[in-house]
C-alpha cells in the first residue's frame, strides 16, 4: 500500500482528529490574514474621512470668504454709486448756486470800474472824479471778441454836486451795451427814460413819485424812490439817462466810467487778465475792481464746494471704517469656525488614533497568541494521533518500512493540514474581515484591501507550522521500537 494511501485511510479513518487540527490551522491562519486588513482599512477609512472633513472645511470656509468679499465689493459698489449721486447733487447745487450768485450779483450791482489811465484812483474813490473819454469806448468794448472776461457794459456820467448844502451823487446810465459774441442775459443797471429820475433813499425824503424834480435848472418826473441801502453810493444817489446827464454837465458825447461785471474770471488774478484784455482794445484805460463783490460769488462757490469735499469725505470715511467693521467681523467669524472645525477634525483624529492604537495593541497581542494555543493545540492532537497509531506504527517497521517512511506518513499529513488549513484560513480571514470592516466599523468597501504578501503567507506559513508542531510527535513515532509496541499489544 501507498503512503498516500496509507494517509488518505488514515484521515479518514481519525477524521475528528484531523477535522480538528483543521480547524486550529484555519482559525490561526484567518486571524493572521483578517488582523491587518482590518487595521489597514480602518487606517484608510480614519484618513479618507479626515481627508474629506479638512476638505469640506476648506470648501466651506472658502465659501463663508467668497461672501465676505462679495459683500464688501457690494458695500464698496454701493459707496462709489451714492459717491457719483453725492457729486452729481454737488455739481447740481453748485450751478445752482452759481445762478443764484450771479443774480445776486446783479442785484449787487457791477465789480468793476473801467476808466481812463489818466484818472486819479485817490479821487476816484473819495469824490468820484475821473478823466472824461469817448462815449465810443463801450460799444468799442463791446464790439470787440477779445473781451470775454467782462459783461453787461454800461456807459455812465458820475458827478459829485451841492444842491442845497448837501452833496448829491449824479449819474447818467446809458442802456447796456450789446455784446453779440457773449450769450446773452438779463440786462444790469438802470434803464431810465429820458426826463425821468430815481432818487435815492436820502434824496427822496419827503418826496412823492411822479412829482417834479428840479436840477441844475432843469425839471425832472421823480420815477423811482430807492429803498435805503446804507452807503453814500445809492443813498444820496440822483440817477437819470445818460443823455439828460450829459446835458445838464455839459458832457456831451462824454462819459467818466464804464461798469461791468466780471463773471468769467475766477482766478485770484481777475484784475491782470481784465486788464490784459483791455490792453488789446484801449489801451488808454485801466480798471478798478469793487473787491468785496468780485469775490463773494467765487468764496461761496468755494464754500459750497468744500461743503460738498467735506461731506463726500466725511461719507467715504464712514463707509470705509464700516467695511472695516463688517470686515473684521467676517474674519472673526471665519477664525473662530476655522478654530472651531480645527478642533473637531484634531478630537476625530485623536480618537480614531486611539481607536487604531487599540486595534495595534490587540493584534500585536491577541494574534500571536492565538496562533500559538494553534500551534500547541494541533501539537496535543499530533501526540494523540501518534498514541492511537502505535500499533500500526509497530507493523509498518515489522513489515520493513523505514524512519523516513513513518515521518513521511505524519509530516505528509501535517503538510496537507496547513495547505487546507492555509487556504480555508485565508478564505474565512478575507470574508470575516469584510464583514467587521463593513458592518462594524463602517469602512468604505472601496478603501478594504488585503495584501497579497499576507495571503501567501498564509498559505505558506500553514504548512510550515503544522509541520512545527507535529515535528516533536512525529519524531517519537520515528524512535520508537516496534518489538515493544508488539510485545505489548
């Protein structure tokens, strides 16, 4: 008969014996395959997770960030659109203002007084003698497109005269001059028909409109009574037509002034340009300007304006430290769920750290020592089967079989235990592996893995440790005498 007949017989004949040899190789080699796959793929899982809570921080805060920076270009957009309405009003309420600055300055009267260079200004001022010139000198003004600093050209007479002890200030206005290279606009000054007056308020008093006004030996019809103004100009003031005045002053197609208004300038240098201006058409004259009134429409449209810088800057500034608030408040709010989400993915990795510390601890720990109880365990069922196989032992030596035949009989089948045992082992490592990654502790199936070097061993490591632990009883079947065993039985 065969050895492998011989074994084949004889685990079938011992088959508890061998079916539980089986079962210590097959749960030795399964926990030697299931152990590291299980902590590999709740390593895998423990990052994957990880990976995917960092990551979905990450998301998360770079969205709370996009909104902070949408908002503050929102408020920065906002800003800039009520900054353009704030000037566009601005722009508005200054030519507003300049409007109603030169009507005011209208109502004002001229700023300038154009007169011949050979007029004394101490004179002018104080008793307004001036060197008489050509009536033609305005329309010449006002023909001329040089000028364009100056407007509403008025030709006067001024004279400073006694009538009854009390000094009287007569002016004769002409109509203004036409400028037809100027827009044109509301007319200034007097427009007064000829044998008529208006009288000023010191000069009316006790005096009734429409009655008769005699002056240097001519009547006039009072027309006009002026309101008070407060200044020797208007109040002791006895204005007529230009022509009654060169009349009755004996200042035929003579004048002393010519008044106008310099709206167009707003330089500190109005007087060098008018002047400049003047110099191309009559070179004969200067200009004097009446200072308080050629500056206030230009200090109010400074005002208004600086006004509006103020308010403009006072409003960016504010807007600015609320983007600054609403920014800082953003960004404490992003630090603190960043710390916030920093600290829980930190307690989720600590704890499956702990959880794969345990896991290292209990395989390094509880696989060894199963193997081992194996090992001893298929050892004691190795003695057994050497103890009921005495006899047989005893004839197969007496019927000529060698030491290596008997070895092969028991090595052959510790060999063909690991093989099995290997493979189930392997089998029921990889199934009882899945099951606990699984439905234990929730592993991705996409992240379960288990090494091929693992299976290999185990297979080739079934073998060699039946062998192992059959080598010893293997070894007293090997030694032992038949005469003996056949004298007993």
């Amino acid at each position: 008969m065969t050895a492998w007949k011989l074994l084949r017989s004889e685990i079938w004949f011992r088959r508890s014996n061998f079916f539980m040899s089986l079962f210590a190789i097959t749960a030795a080699a399964a926990l030697f395959v299931a152990s590291p796959a299980l902590l590999d793929a709740y390593r895998s899982e423990s990052q994957g997770r990880l990976e995917t809570m960092r990551a979905e921080t990450d998301k998360e805060l770079a969205q709370m960030q996009a909104e902070t920076d949408a908002a503050l270009a929102t408020m920065q957009e906002q800003t800039a659109y009520e900054l353009l309405g704030m000037q566009a009003k601005a722009n508005v309420d200054i030519s507003i203002m300049d409007k109603r600055t030169k009507q005011i300055m209208r109502d004002l009267g001229f700023n300038l007084r154009i007169v011949h260079q050979n007029t004394d200004l101490t004179g002018l001022l104080a008793n307004f003698e001036s060197f008489p010139m050509p009536q033609s000198y305005v329309q010449k003004l006002a023909d001329s497109p040089e000028i364009t600093k100056i407007v509403h050209l008025v030709a006067t007479v001024k004279k400073l005269v006694d009538i009854d002890g009390a000094p009287r200030l007569v002016v004769g206005f002409a109509p203004e001059a036409t400028q037809s290279h100027v827009e044109r606009k509301p007319p200034m000054g007097f427009n007064i028909e000829r044998g008529k007056v208006y009288l000023g308020h010191l000069v009316g008093e006790g005096k009734q409109i429409g009655e008769t006004f005699d002056l240097l030996g001519k009547s006039f019809e009072i027309a006009r009574i002026l309101p008070a103004h407060g200044n020797r100009d208007e109040d002791i003031l006895i204005a007529m037509n230009l022509a009654d005045a060169q009349q009755i002053l004996q200042m035929e197609d003579q004048i002393t002034e010519i008044l106008a208004l310099g709206c167009k300038c707003k330089t500190l240098e109005r007087v060098e340009e008018i002047t400049a201006q003047l110099e191309l058409v009559l070179p004969d004259t200067k200009v004097t300007e009446m200072r308080v009134q050629a500056i206030a429409r230009e200090e109010q449209r400074n005002l208004v304006t600086a006004y509006h810088q103020q308010a403009m800057a006072m409003y960016e500034e504010d807007r600015a430290k609320i983007a600054a608030q609403e920014l800082a408040r953003r960004q404490q709010i992003i630090a603190s769920e960043t710390a916030r989400r920093e600290a829980v993915t930190n307690q989720e990795a600590e704890h499956q750290a702990a959880i794969a510390a345990m896991l290292v601890k209990l395989t390094s720990f509880v696989t060894p020592l199963v193997i081992l109880v194996c090992a001893v365990w298929l050892g004691l069922l190795a003695w057994s089967n050497v103890r009921e196989r005495r006899t047989e032992i005893g004839l197969l030596r007496a019927l000529g079989k060698n030491s290596s035949a008997i070895a092969t009989l028991f090595l052959g089948r510790a060999v063909l235990l690991g093989l099995l045992g290997g493979l189930a082992g392997s089998l029921c490592g990889f199934l009882l592996a899945w099951w606990v990654a699984s439905d234990v502790l929730l592993v991705d199936p996409d992240r379960f893995t288990v090494s091929p070097l693992i299976l290999l061993m185990a297979l080739l490591g079934g073998p060699l440790l039946a062998a192992m632990a059959t080598y010893i009883p293997t070894l007293s079947a090997v030694t032992q005498d038949p005469a003996i065993v056949l004298m007993e039985n």
